[in-house]
C-alpha cells in the first residue's frame, strides 16, 4: 500500500487508497485478484506507473 500511495502524490492518496481497498474487501482470493486488474484499469489515465506497479 505504502508503494501505490507513493505513486499517487498528496492529492490522490486518497481516492487510490479507496480504489485499492475494494480489492482488499473481497472476501475470497478469487474475487479480490478479479477485481485488482480492474482497480489498475481505472486508475492506469492519471497514474499509467501505477498501473503498472499493480
């Protein structure tokens, strides 16, 4: 988490931490790496090196 946030600047922590928290959410391991390539899709216009990271 500390290394997304890193590359998410002041501004947009929050709503990165957000985003990275709803993979987290999931209650099966299947559901969360279902949901993780779609956090890095809705983030990868303003941050792609996060995205990357991801």
């Amino acid at each position: 988490m500390r290394n997304a946030l890193a590359h998410a600047g002041k501004s947009g922590r929050r709503i990165v931490s957000a985003f990275i928290a709803t993979a987290f959410a999931r209650q099966a391991p299947e559901a969360a790496s279902q949901q993780w390539p779609s956090v890095a899709d809705q983030v990868r216009p303003k941050l792609p090196q996060l995205a990357t990271l991801m």
